[in-house]
C-alpha cells in the first residue's frame, strides 16, 4: 500500500459479505464472504461476467438492498443497522446513482430532473435551482437547462444523470454500466468526465462495467465471478 493510499481514509469496508436469494426451495447465493475495501478518492472499476453479483454489489453498497450476512460500512456507518427511514436519508445523503438508461423523467426539463434529489433537502426552492443550474455547468449542459429529455442526445441525457447524482455532493459515485447505451465517442465523453469528477472533485467512484475500454479509465479494477472476488479477470 502507497503512502498516498495510507492518508486516505476507508469509505467503503465489506467484510465477509454474503447475499443469498430465496427462489422457491432453493437457496441462490449471489455473493459469498466478500472483503473489500475502497478509500476516499478512488475511481474503482467492477467487472465480470454476467450474473457473478456485480449489480447486487452496487445495490448493497447503494443501500438498495441489504447483506444476508457479514459487515458492510459507508462512510462508517454500518447499513444493516439502519431502519427503512433512516436508511432513505442516509443514501440521499451519501449515495448518487448513475444508471445505465438514464432514468431521467421525460416530462421533466433538465433542470427539473437535476433537482429531484434536492427535494429531500431542507433548501429553498432558490437554492434548489441554484444547485441544479451549478451542476448542469460541471457537466457541460449550461446551455440546456430547459430542454426535456427528448430533445439531448443519449450522451447529454447521460450528463444530466451525473449531473442529478452529484448535485447534493455525495459522498460516493454507484455507476451502474453509465456507458452501455452510449456508442464509443459519447462514452469515452462519459468516462472522461467521470474522471475529471475522481480528479479535480475528489470524488468517490465505484463503477460497474462489461468493457474493458471503459476499466482502462478508474485507478484500480477487480473482478467478481460466481460472488467472490479476485485481482485478475476470472477464466
């Protein structure tokens, strides 16, 4: 471990890590005995192949779903603890969501959908705005505040995603595949964006991707195949 990773503190703290679905009679175990740690600051890619537990990793760590068993801490506080309420305040506190399809309401403008979040905050409906319009500036979408969903490209309705996650300053980036819709140039303007986020920000990233391209852009990747973890791409 480098000097620089030992001045930073530990956002994210899984140890051993379970998730277990129940299909009938029988038991499906998604993750097993998971130990994972990520530090303030990283830009952390997840790979592997499909159904090895990638999204049900993100949800975890997002607060969307809860561990059948082992700790798991975000920004020390442990999510199993938390009831259903608290829970709610502390994702629209700590946690923004970046999806694969946007999710972005099409009967909202771009601003609109940006301040969505904020809505659970106790600031002034001016505040909210200014907020919104700021992070709309970061992700170079100033000039369209007003234009519905409908009217952006898939690579402009991708920066009003991150646009909406990053507008109440969370603690950490959950990206769910933010490149996947996107042919190669509009992606590449993603993770290049991302990155200056990580760079400039300091902000958090945890990742989840199928490309090894868009692997390339975080600091650091690890592979999940059959819910364990592993340092190099599985077989």
């Amino acid at each position: 471990m480098s000097a620089a990773e030992n001045g930073r503190e530990v956002l994210v703290r899984v140890k051993g890590v379970g998730k277990v679905y129940r299909r009938g009679s029988e038991d499906i175990h998604v993750l097993r005995d998971l130990d994972l740690e990520v530090r303030a600051g990283d830009f952390l890619a997840l790979m592997g192949p499909s159904g090895s537990g990638k999204s049900t990793l993100l949800n975890l760590l997002g607060g969307l779903d809860r561990p059948t068993e082992g700790i798991l801490t975000v920004g020390g506080d442990s999510i199993a603890d938390l009831t259903p309420r608290e829970l709610a305040a502390w994702r629209a506190r700590h946690i923004g969501f970046v999806f694969q399809l946007y999710n972005l309401l099409p009967t909202l403008t771009a601003i609109a959908n940006v301040e969505l979040p904020l809505l659970l905050t106790p600031l002034s409906k001016s505040e909210r705005r200014s907020h919104s319009e700021a992070a709309l500036k970061m992700v170079g979408l100033g000039h369209r505040l007003k234009h519905y969903p409908r009217q952006l490209s898939g690579g402009e309705q991708q920066r009003v995603g991150i646009a909406r996650a990053i507008v109440a300053d969370p603690t950490i980036l959950l990206c769910d595949e933010p490149t996947g819709d996107l042919d190669r140039k509009s992606g590449d303007e993603i993770l290049s964006l991302l990155q200056e986020l990580n760079r400039a920000q300091g902000k958090t990233i945890i990742m989840v991707t199928h490309d090894p391209h868009a692997s390339h852009r975080a600091g650091r990747t690890i592979y999940l195949n059959k819910g364990q973890i592993s340092d190099t791409m599985p077989e």
